[in-house]
C-alpha cells in the first residue's frame, strides 16, 4: 500500500491508525467497473477500503475481464433469482417433496437454498 520498504506489517497497521487511516478486507464476489466503452470485470477480486478521515479509498487488486458495455445486463435481471437457487437442488427438492419443481424452487427461495429445510416446508 504505502511503500514500507520492509516494515513490519504490525507496525504499518499502527501507524496509519495513528494517523488515522483505517483500512477493512472487503469481500467481494465481483467488481464492475463501467467506463464509456466497455465494462471491466473483477471475479475474485481483492478489495480493500481505506478510511482517510472520512474520505473512502477502494483499492482492487485481480486481473478484469473486458466485456461490451451493457453486454451482462440481460442476464442479471431475469435470471439472478433463479441463478442463487442451482437446477439440481431444485430438481431434488421437487423429487423428494414430489412436487411441481416451480414450488420446489419457492420453497428453497424462501429457505435460503436450504434443502432439507425446503423439503420439510412442502411435507
């Protein structure tokens, strides 16, 4: 971050909380970052937020991939629900519960992906 030229790691933390500077891991499953062109993609990204006497800095650290602006907007807004819940799980539910698959994937919507809680509710 700031050039310690081999300092302790500790004794870097306590000096920038002395000048008060206060750094926080984020964690991130991905960063977008829209330009006029193009959209730069982080996945695994490594995001750190410094706090500089109320002025936040975010630091990303990871390889982005370019993609076409507005080129992943179709898939975010139908698909995101049904995404979080997987195909198989919903598809073990509606087996096990032997209901429609479109309930099984309410119930697992509504359990937080939880199987078993999932089953239970359409018992």
């Amino acid at each position: 971050m700031f050039g310690g030229g081999g300092m302790n790691p500790r004794k870097m933390k306590q000096m920038m909380k002395q000048m008060g500077i206060d750094v926080t891991e984020l964690d991130a499953e991905e960063v977008v970052i829209k330009t006029a062109d193009e959209e730069l993609v982080f996945s695994d990204a490594q995001v750190t937020r410094m706090d500089a006497q109320g002025q936040m800095t975010y630091q990303i650290v990871g390889e982005p991939e370019s993609r076409e602006l507005g080129a992943g907007d179709d898939e975010d807004e139908g698909d995101s629900a049904a995404s979080a819940i997987p195909a198989d799980d919903v598809a073990i539910v509606a087996q096990r519960a032997g209901v429609p698959e479109d309930d099984a994937r309410e119930a697992l919507e509504a359990e937080d992906g939880d199987l078993a809680a999932a089953i239970s509710r359409l018992e």
